[in-house]
C-alpha cells in the first residue's frame, strides 16, 4: 500500500527502492508479483523501457514463460495467422460462458505481461505483436482472466498494423470490453480504454465518440487511482481533439496542465517518459495560437533534442516519427510545404519499422498530398500529383473503414487533384 502511495506522490526512487524491498521480504508468490508490477510501472514511467523490459523477461523466465528479446516477423505473422481462426469465431455470448483461468503460474504471468504497457514495446518492431500473441495463446489453453480483456484488444491492434484488418481489429476490441465487463471491475477501465479508444475505434468511430469514451475512461481512472493510465489516456486525447478540430486554447490548456503532472522533479527536471512527446504536441499547438515562449524551462529546440537523445538511447522509432509529426504539422499551417514533404517521406520511412499505425497517419497523409498538390501547381511539376495521388489511394482504404472521419479528407484531395489536373467541373463536384 505504501508503495502505491509513493506512485502517486510521484516519489518514483523511492518506489524502485521500496519495491526492492518488498521481493527481498515477501513470503507469497502474490506479494512478489505485485512488487514487480509496481517496478516495472516504475522503470517505465521514469523512462528506462528497456530495464523496463528487462525485469519483466526475468520474472516470465522465472515463471516458465520465456520472452525472448527478439523474433522475426515472419513467426509473429505465423503466430497470428494460427490465432485469427479460433479467436474471430468467439461471440460475445461464447465470452460470457468462456472457462476462467485457475492455473496460478499462468495467472501471474498474465500480471506481469499486462504490467508491460504499450508504447514501451515501440522500441522493437514486434515485441508488442509477441506479447498480443503470447497473453492470447495463455488466454486460449487456460481461460479467461481480467488480463484477457488486454489481450484481446492487442490481438486486434497487432491486425490492424500488420495486415490492415480494420474490421477483425475493431471487433476483438469490442469483445475485450465485453471480458472487462464480465469481471464487473472499473480499475482495468483506463488501461482497455487507451487501447480501445485510442488505437481500435478510431478507425471504425466518429473520432468525436472516441473523445468522449477516453474520457470517461479518466474520470474513472482518478476514482480507482489508476494515474498511470490517467495520464497516457490524457495524452492521446488530446491528439485526438486536435483531429477533431476542439478549440485550440482549451487543448492549450490541457496540455500545460497534463505536462505539469507528469513532472516529478522540478529542480533536477525529472518527468514521467511521455513528458517530452506531451510538450511537443503543447509547443504544436502553441505555434498555432501565436505563443513563442518556453515552457517549463525548456525550449523547443531543447525538447526536440531530449527526443531525439530518447531514440538514440532506444531505438524506437516512434519517437522519430513523432518528431516528424511536431514539424510537418507546424510547417503546413504556417505554408513550408517543402518542408511538409521532406517530414512526411522520413514520417513514412519509420513508419514501415514501427509496424503500428496511429491518428497522427491520417493527417500526416492529409498534409502530404495536399501539399505535393500545392507544389505541384505553383510550379508546373506534374509529376507531383502522382505523389498526391498515391497518398489518396491510402486515405480512401481509411474512408472504407470509418466515412465520417475520412470520407470529407477524400473529397478535398479528389477535389485538389481535378483542379491540379485542369479538371475544373469534376473539382467543383468533388469540392
């Protein structure tokens, strides 16, 4: 209990120490995989994914249930490929009757596999695809736990990113709320609502419903002090009300209030990992609204570097990516549209090693055709529509999956291509 008191009040090296503590101590199997949980929360949050990573291999080694640090994407597609038939015949009513787990070595890797959050598996191109698929296989042979909820969402994650299955993805996250709500608890709500929410629905939802799901998801992770979850949750909400077009001065302000808690240290500067990604979407935002002063005692520049010392130390490319994301969305509004090129095409690049897709693709592919389409015409470069044209092709495989969040994109690009073309009528139509 104290250990969770320590997490709240942000005392994140006393939580390291004091959960060292308790492994040295506890007398229960129970006790020790708590004590775990909570070190691998700690290690994430203060930004060191791969310890992180680290600890949780050993304790599944321990256990009997090996993560190896690396496989090829051939085997996780395998994997997958094995799954999909048995877990897309699954019904919701199947789900309600399914056999629960018992087993407790089982169980308590469950735990721990659950402990390891999302973006800390970016660093590896299938790391987060091995644990969707081993927390499955454990949920298949053995049952169901309140775990499985997690598992069945990042199943479906893992088929959207991997093979585009839209559909297969939205609805294993659909059933993992069903599971969640079989077990009649709310302390799980915020972690299944950031994958759900955050990464299924907004491919098949209005992004609006989204918002309005994520939350809910906080106001019930602030009851359960769930405020690890409260804070990723904040995080992508925000980039959501950004697609959604909110008012930019009360993203402003939920942006200065979520860096705020996610700082821990003010005078040796020590905050939680997503700090400096959460003060790049703030400085975006911040461009827009004619603000130039730092924040937090950091500059632009000096965040943008923190990110970049980040990758160089992790390898995830989602942080590039990210980096991308913060300069081609500032570069399109105030009109660098070579610019806007040059980040989108190093964005793509990264984009095929992370093997996961996010909201920012959709107005990263935005910016980039209209920005070809742009430069086509200011300059006679023909050729350049070709570029428009391709991206078009990726936003209208989105537009089948979800019209209200696409189909209004596809129609300016159409529109933008006609009238590059000279094909004034059809623009009119399409504008």
């Amino acid at each position: 209990e104290y250990a969770n008191v320590l997490f709240v009040q942000k005392e994140l090296n006393q939580l390291h120490s004091h959960t060292d503590i308790i492994l040295r101590n506890a007398k229960c199997i129970d006790d020790k995989i708590k004590a775990h949980e909570l070190a691998i929360l700690a290690l994430t949050l203060k930004g060191t994914a791969q310890e992180a990573m680290d600890h949780a291999r050993n304790v599944l080694d321990a256990l009997g249930f090996p993560f190896p640090p690396t496989i090829k994407i051939e085997t996780i597609s395998s994997v997958l490929n094995s799954l999909i038939p048995t877990t897309m015949s699954l019904t919701a009513d199947q789900l309600r009757t399914f056999p629960l787990m018992t087993a407790s070595i089982p169980l308590h890797a469950m735990k721990i596999m659950s402990a390891i959050h999302m973006p800390t598996t970016f660093s590896s191109p299938t790391t987060f695809q091995m644990l969707a698929c081993q927390m499955m296989q454990l949920t298949i042979k053995h049952g169901l736990c309140v775990e499985s909820a997690e598992a069945f969402a990042n199943l479906g994650y893992c088929l959207i990113s991997l093979f585009g299955n839209y559909e297969a993805g939205y609805r294993l996250g659909k059933l993992s709320l069903v599971i969640l709500d079989r077990f009649k608890t709310t302390n799980r709500v915020a972690k299944l609502y950031f994958l759900v929410y955050g990464f299924l629905a907004i491919w098949k939802e209005p992004v609006q419903a989204t918002i309005e799901a994520i939350q809910s998801a906080i106001n019930i992770g602030y009851v359960e002090g769930d405020y690890k979850n409260v804070l990723f949750n904040n995080l992508i909400l925000n980039r959501q009300m950004i697609s959604a077009g909110c008012e930019l001065s009360d993203i402003r302000d939920r942006l200065v209030r979520l860096c705020g808690d996610m700082t821990y240290d003010k005078s040796k500067k020590g905050f939680f990992s997503p700090f400096h990604n959460t003060l790049g979407d703030l400085y975006c935002v911040m461009a827009l609204t004619g603000e130039a002063r730092d924040m937090f005692g950091i500059s632009p520049k000096e965040n943008e570097e923190k990110l970049l010392e980040k990758y160089f130390a992790t390898k995830n490319s989602a942080i590039i990516q990210t980096i991308q994301y913060h300069r081609l969305y500032k570069a399109f509004w105030f009109r660098d549209y070579d610019f806007v090129m040059e980040c989108c095409r190093l964005y793509e690049t990264y984009t095929q090693t992370t093997n996961i897709v996010r909201i920012n693709d959709i107005f990263t592919a935005l910016f980039w055709s209209l920005s070809s389409l742009i430069i086509s015409r200011r300059r006679e470069r023909r050729e350049m529509v070709a570029e428009g044209e391709k991206v078009l092709l990726k936003m209208q495989h989105w537009e089948k999956s979800c019209k209200w969040n696409a189909e209004n994109k596809v129609l300016l690009l159409k529109a933008e291509i006609h009238y590059s073309k000279g094909e004034r009528e059809k623009a009119k139509t399409a504008y």
